[in-house]
C-alpha cells in the first residue's frame, strides 16, 4: 500500500487546485462492497471535458482513484459516457482499466490489472452540482490467474466547474 495511498492524496490535491476549465467534474464517492468481502471505501473521480457532446450525451476521459478500510487501493484511467435528460435525471456509465495494490492474501482479486466498470443515475442539483448513486465491478476479465471480482454500492457527490 505504499504506493497507492501517496498517488491518490497527490492527485486528489492536483485536481482540487487546477485551474478551472468549462465542463470538467470532480466527484467524491463513499462505498460499501456487497461481496467478496466486507469493506467501506472512498473514491475521488476527476472528468475531462468531454471530447464528444451529441444529443444530450457527452463522453469523456476519466482519472479515478479508491481506497477502501482493508487498505487496497486502485488507480484507472477509461473512458465516461453520461446522457442527461431535461428532467434534471442522468444515467453514467465507465470503464477503465488500472492498478490494484492489495493489502494481502485476503484481498487478492487475481492481478494487479484489475477494470472496473460501472453504472448510476443521478439527479442535478442546480447548474454545477449533482448527486447520484452506481453500481461498481472491480474485475481482471479473466486476465488473472483467479477473477473473483468485487462488486459495490455508491453514493456520490460531484461538481461541475
């Protein structure tokens, strides 16, 4: 866990101190994962403006980095797709690749190379701010020599700047 921790501060700093650009989003999730084990966990998420708008969908690039209470962390980088209604509603999706650090034999999902994907809805909460909540999987799509994959729950909270 040596590595993942200081990366994950560093970039959370990085990002929280960039110069504003329309449209890039930064998220803070909370976490609990529903199998494999029984860990709570935080994530920051930073999105890139997107590099394709078209009929209220927008696709982005996307930096994430996890930590969760068994000391494991990941750090990915893939790719957001987010379509908004005029309701104010959002569904979001993403996947990305990344490196997993776990904190010993218990935590072992089968690679360092571990995706995570995942899927949530979400409501705005004026121009800027929104709330959602998603459904994540943390896998190595069977590049590992095991894939017992871990699944989770989230709550989230993001700005737009």
């Amino acid at each position: 866990m040596t590595v993942v921790r200081p990366l994950v501060l560093c970039i959370a700093a990085t990002l929280s101190c960039a110069a504003p650009a329309s449209a890039q989003t930064l998220v803070f999730e909370g976490f609990q994962t529903v199998n494999r084990f029984d860990v709570t966990g935080a994530a920051v998420e930073y999105r890139f403006s997107p590099f394709r708008e078209k009929n209220g969908t927008a696709y982005s690039v996307i930096l994430r980095g996890m930590y969760d209470s068994g000391d494991n962390g990941w750090l990915g980088a893939g790719l957001h797709i987010r379509h908004d209604y005029a309701s104010g509603w959002f569904v979001e999706g993403a996947t990305m690749p990344g490196y997993y650090d776990h904190s010993g034999p218990a935590y072992y999902l089968g690679s360092e190379l571990e995706f995570f994907s995942y899927i949530g809805v979400g409501r705005r909460l004026g121009d800027a701010n929104f709330v959602s909540v998603m459904f994540g999987h943390l896998s190595n799509a069977n590049t590992g020599d095991i894939n017992p994959g871990r699944n989770s729950v989230s709550v989230r909270f993001g700005t737009s700047f």
